[in-house]
C-alpha cells in the first residue's frame, strides 16, 4: 500500500505545481488584452477628438459661405478676407460673364 501512497503523492505534486504556472500564464494573457483594449480605447479617443475638430472648422466654414451669400449686390471683383483661420476668396463676375 505504501506504493499507492506514493503514487497518488507523485500525481498531486504534479498537478499543483504545474497550476501555479497556469495562474501567470493567465494573468499575462489578461494584462494584454487590458493593454491591448486600453491602446484601442484612446486610439478611438483621438480618432473622434479629430472629428470633432473636423466638423467644427466644417460649421465654421459653412456659417461664413452662408453670411457671404446673404451679402447686398456687390460690385464684380475679387474679394478676400479671413476669419477665425478661415481664408475665403469672393468673386464677383457681372450677370453677362456668368454665364460661361
């Protein structure tokens, strides 16, 4: 019987030891995934920051187009300006000319 004992003994030792390295293993997977989801988070962040800015300077631009187009008859030229970092350029054909 004492060669069960020692059989069984052997078998325990085997199992434990090798599930204590199964335990970092597992801990190491799940700290890159963590890392892994944290890159892709602030990736997304920056991503939409971008868009954001995108579609304010968008507005922006658009606002402007529609103040230019409300503007009283104003004499053929080229007019220019700026405003809020925005260059426009207004070019101003007589009726005859436009329709080229």
């Amino acid at each position: 019987m004492r060669s069960g004992d020692s059989r069984k003994a052997l078998i325990r030792r085997v199992l434990t030891s090798g599930s204590a390295g199964f335990a970092a293993v597992d801990a190491l997977v799940a700290l890159t995934v963590l890392a892994s989801t944290l890159i892709l988070a602030l990736g997304a962040a920056s991503s939409a920051q971008r868009a954001v800015a995108a579609a304010l300077e968008t507005r922006r631009a658009e606002q402007l187009l529609g103040f230019l187009m409300s503007l009283p008859k104003v004499s053929p030229g080229i007019w220019t300006g700026a405003d809020h970092g925005i260059a426009w350029t207004l070019r101003v054909t007589p009726a005859a000319d436009a329709a080229i």
